[in-house]
C-alpha cells in the first residue's frame, strides 16, 4: 500500500472555508499515488463528504464517542460519520489525551467502537518531553499501544501516528535518528501482536512536518506516512508536501 499522507485540521475551518479547501486542493494535487486523508471538524463532515465524492481521498472525525446514539450531550456519533461517508478516525490524540484527559484504557474502548462502525482507526501514540528526558519514550510507546490495542483484530485498515508530543505545533521536529528509533520500536511491536496483517499498517510520523522537512522525515525507518497538523491547513503547503514525498 502506498505511503500515507492524512490531514489533521484539529478546530479550524467551517463549511465555507472547507469547501474552499478542497476546490483548490482538488485542483492542484495532481498525484493519486499516494493516499490521502483528512480528519475534519464533525461540523465540516457533511461539506467535506460533498467535496470528495467522486475522488479518492478518505476522510474522517478527529475523535468519537464510543456509542451510535444516546444521552451524550455534544459528542460525535461514529454510527452518524460512518453514515455520512467517513472511512477513517483519528484516535487517541495527544491533544485529547492532555487537554481531555483520555486515557488508555478509553482509546482501546473508542478503537473497538471504530471499528463496529466500519471506521478504519489511525491511532496516535507519543512521548511527552519529560518522558523523552527521563528516557521512558520507547516504554511509553509500548503502554500506549498494548492498552489501545488489546483484544483488537484488524478488520480493513488500522495505522499507528507516532507523534511525539514536544513536536507537536511547536516547530520543533524530531531528528531521523528519534523517528527510526520510535518506528522500530512500533514495528517490533506489531510484528509481535499481528504477524500475519503488520505489514499492512503503516506508521505515520507527526509532529511540525512542513514541505522543507517532508522530505528527510520520509526516509526515516518504518515511515509509512505523515499525520500534518498546522501545514495541511492551506491546500498548496499540504500539496508541497505530498509532492516532496514523490521526490
Ligand atoms: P503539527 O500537528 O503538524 O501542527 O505539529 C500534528 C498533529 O497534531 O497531528
């Protein structure tokens, strides 16, 4: 499967402005070769579910509540994005692990939840800087992935976004060196706990990928694909980047 590029637009844009979007991007992306995927506002999920019929690119919400209906004032139905087009979802995101409180063992709940309603799970996992400094990264990894993924069998798709937290919307990107050393770890992880279907989940990289770091960052080890916060927010920045990826 090709390399993966997907867009976390985290709270930014409406309708409107995601309509724009995708007129422009749809215009200028020229390389169906690689997959991309967009994790939008629930609010923008029906515009962006008009826009991209007809083309290639896959889409999703940037979080779930783990049920299809009920007494759950302003959550996001999986059930109602599955309905609506959505193939993807982001779980697990270090801005919903620190700024929500999400934890482990609630990534495991909303990965199985996913995957009832055919929604293909990219699960973001990642260190924090005191964690990196302390020298826990690669045990961190490790709990974070044994918790998300336990009793969890791989349907279609499922894709791991290495994002380590320090890099995050801060400029500041992780060396080659860091990313294979994560990677690595990840894969040797995934080839324990899904011998048969690992090679088909990718690892994606995220944290401050631009289009002059695109490039570099895509030859690390085991990169599989990009997770592009800040830099997927403006159609030609994004297509910079998926054309570095082409080279
Ligand atoms: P960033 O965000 O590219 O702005 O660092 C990445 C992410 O949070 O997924």
């Amino acid at each position: 499967m090709s390399f993966i590029i997907a867009a976390n637009w985290k709270m930014n844009k409406g309708p409107k402005e995601t309509r724009q979007f995708f007129d422009t991007f749809k215009e200028i992306n020229s390389d169906p070769s690689i997959k991309t995927l967009f994790f939008v506002p629930a609010v923008d999920a029906s515009e962006t579910a008009r826009s991209l019929s007809q083309t290639s690119y896959g889409w999703g919400p940037q979080n779930i509540f783990p049920a299809g209906s009920g007494a759950f004032t302003g959550e996001t139905s999986p059930q109602v994005m599955s309905e609506l087009g959505a193939r993807y979802v982001l779980v697990g995101h270090s801005e919903r692990r620190q700024l929500f409180f999400e934890t482990d063992e609630q990534t495991n709940v909303k990965i199985h939840s996913a995957l009832d309603f055919d929604l293909s799970p990219i699960l973001c996992v990642g260190e924090t800087l005191s964690e990196r400094k302390n020298g826990t990264t690669l045990e961190v990894l490790n709990r974070q992935l044994v918790a998300a993924l336990s009793n969890v069998q791989i349907k279609n798709e499922l894709h791991i976004a290495y994002e380590p937290v320090w890099a995050i919307g801060t400029g500041e990107v992780a060396n080659t060196e860091q990313v294979s050393e994560a990677h690595q770890s990840i894969r040797s992880f995934l080839k324990e706990k899904y011998p048969d279907q690992q090679q088909k989940i990718k690892i994606l990289y995220g944290g401050s990928v631009k289009p002059n770091n695109a490039e570099e960052l895509s030859k690390a080890q085991e990169v599989g694909g990009f997770l592009v916060g800040g830099a997927s927010l403006k159609p030609d920045s994004f297509v910079d980047i998926i054309k570095a990826v082409q080279g």
